[in-house]
C-alpha cells in the first residue's frame, strides 16, 4: 500500500470521527437497563446497538429490572460511572427518574403519559401522533373523511390541534368530552351517525374491555372503521392500527445518545416520536362495513381475517 492509499484511509477515517464529534480511540461506556425481558423492548435494544455499531468506540453494560435489584444497578452506576445510561420501558424510566441525578439518561418504549425531559433526561415515546395517523388515513381510506373521538376531562383537549391539522388531509374531526366513564355510550351514539371513521387516542380513563367492546361493536352495527391504539385491536375488530417499529425507535434513541456523547445537552434534545408506522389491517372488518383497500396497502400491511 503506497502513501496515497496509506493518507486516503486516514482522512476517511478523520471525516467518520469528525461527523459523530468523537474520539476514534476513545470507548464510550454506555449501560443499558431494560425493564423487562420482553421481545419488542429487546427489539428496542437491539436497534440502539446496531445504530451505534462503527460509529463510535463503546462497550455495554446491561441489567434488567425483572431480576436485578435497583441497589445493584445504583452501586455499579456509582462505582463505574458510565458515560450515558439508555432505558428501555417505564419501570427503568422510572428508576433512572429516582435514582440518577447527572449521568445523561436516554429512554425508550414509553408512552407519551410516562415521557420525561429534565436536565439530564430525554428520549423516543412509542405513541403515534394522531396527525401522523390521520395523514396515513387520508391516504389509504380516501373515501372516509370525517374522523369521531372521545376524551375524557383527564386529559388535554386534544381537538383543537387534531381538527386544525386534519383539514390539511381533507378531513372533519368530531370530538366529544366525556367527564365519567359512564358517559362513553351516549357520546358515542351521539357521534356515530356522524362519522365515517373513530381514532382512538390514548387515554386511561375511557378504554377498558368493555367500552372497547362497545366501541368495535358500534363499528360494525354503524358501519364506522375503528383506528385502533395497536395491532392488538385491529385482531379484536378494529379496522386498522399504526404500530411503532419498535428496532426503529431504538435507531432513534441512539441517535439522540450520540448527540449527548458529542456535547449536547440532554435539556437541549427535544422528545422524539416514531418516525416510522406499521399499519394493521382487518379484512373482514373491512368487508363488514364495505371498506375497500387497495392491494398495495394490503400488501405492506399485518393483516388479520376470519
């Protein structure tokens, strides 16, 4: 290998290391606390490992909180100081909330309710924004423009933001408050007759069996198309679900990690979002309430039938 060669690989390997604004001989020490031991939260790991992989030097450290004690994991955070910590869940979220002061900390696989950003705190929330769905929605049901939803008093409004968005997809947005559980029925058969399509949002105080129950059964009696909070209730009855990438949020994550590596603060790195969606689709839910879809969605989609 002559000196041209020997110079070129130098100055490639300088544009690598100058583009994540670390030490190519520096070994970054990164300790990873999952919360449980559960296929999508691993799916979450794996996608930060892989993203990392040649980008900078590091190595690993893991515990799991589904059998390590939290006054293990604190000693050994104390003892070997590790330059990030990345969470996986809201139990480890939470843990790190409690019990880790300075040491920047990078969540993954929690909702939108559980998310934190503080001074050394931030991170990727599994929840979908609703426009994000109803820019999805637009496309793949065109025929269905008006989008009912139900929240509770509980929550923020949410409807003034998703109604003002929809009109950009062609779309109507009917919102109901509800202040009492026992109030979910008359406000869904206030709204039915009116909708085309129900956007289920995120919301602890209204979705339990049975108002899913009634809601997926409404669907079918009222010819509506439920969007369901996963994929999980596109299997129940829902017409369709968006799902995270889970390996994908992980890339996320490990983005916002090597930014806080290379000098920028937690404080500073605002909450992500899934960037990509994973669409459900049930197709005897759709034949129910003559909806079409077309192949090419089939195609790309989970798809659930009779």
């Amino acid at each position: 290998m002559n000196i041209k060669e020997n110079l070129s690989i130098i100055l490639s390997l300088a544009v690598i290391f100058c583009s994540t604004g670390l030490s190519a001989a520096e070994t970054r020490h990164i300790l990873i606390i999952n919360s449980l031991d559960k296929e999508h939260y691993n799916k979450a790991g794996e996608g930060f490992k892989n993203y990392i992989a040649g980008k900078i030097g590091v190595r690993y450290s893991e515990f799991n909180l589904s059998k390590d004690k939290p006054d293990d994991i604190t000693s050994f955070i104390q003892r070997e100081m590790p330059d990030l910590v990345h969470t996986i869940g809201s139990t480890a979220l939470d843990y790190a909330k409690n019990n880790i002061a300075s040491t920047p900390v990078v969540y993954s696989m929690v909702l939108d309710q559980d998310a934190v950003r503080t001074a050394n705190i931030t991170g990727v929330t599994i929840d979908i924004p609703a426009l994000t769905k109803l820019k999805e929605i637009a496309v793949i049901f065109p025929t269905r423009k008006k989008v009912g939803i139900i929240y509770s008093d509980k929550i923020d409004d949410p409807c003034a933001e998703i109604s003002s968005g929809a009109k950009a997809y062609g779309l109507e947005v009917i919102c109901r408050k509800i202040v009492n559980i026992k109030d979910f029925p008359v406000a869904l058969g206030d709204i039915s007759p009116k909708i085309d399509l129900f956007l289920m949002i995120p919301d602890p105080n209204i979705y339990f069996m049975q108002s899913v129950q009634q809601l997926l059964s409404e669907g079918i009696n009222k010819g509506f198309g439920v969007i369901g909070l996963s994929s999980i209730y596109t299997k129940s009855g829902a017409l369709a679900a968006f799902d995270c990438d889970y390996a994908l949020t992980g890339n996320q994550a490990a983005e916002i990690a090597l930014k806080i590596l290379s000098g920028t603060k937690p404080s500073a790195i605002e909450i992500m979002h899934p960037e990509t969606t994973i669409l459900s689709l049930n197709l005897s839910t759709a034949s129910k309430i003559n909806v079409s879809v077309e192949q090419k969605y089939i195609n790309k989609a989970i798809v659930y039938s009779d």
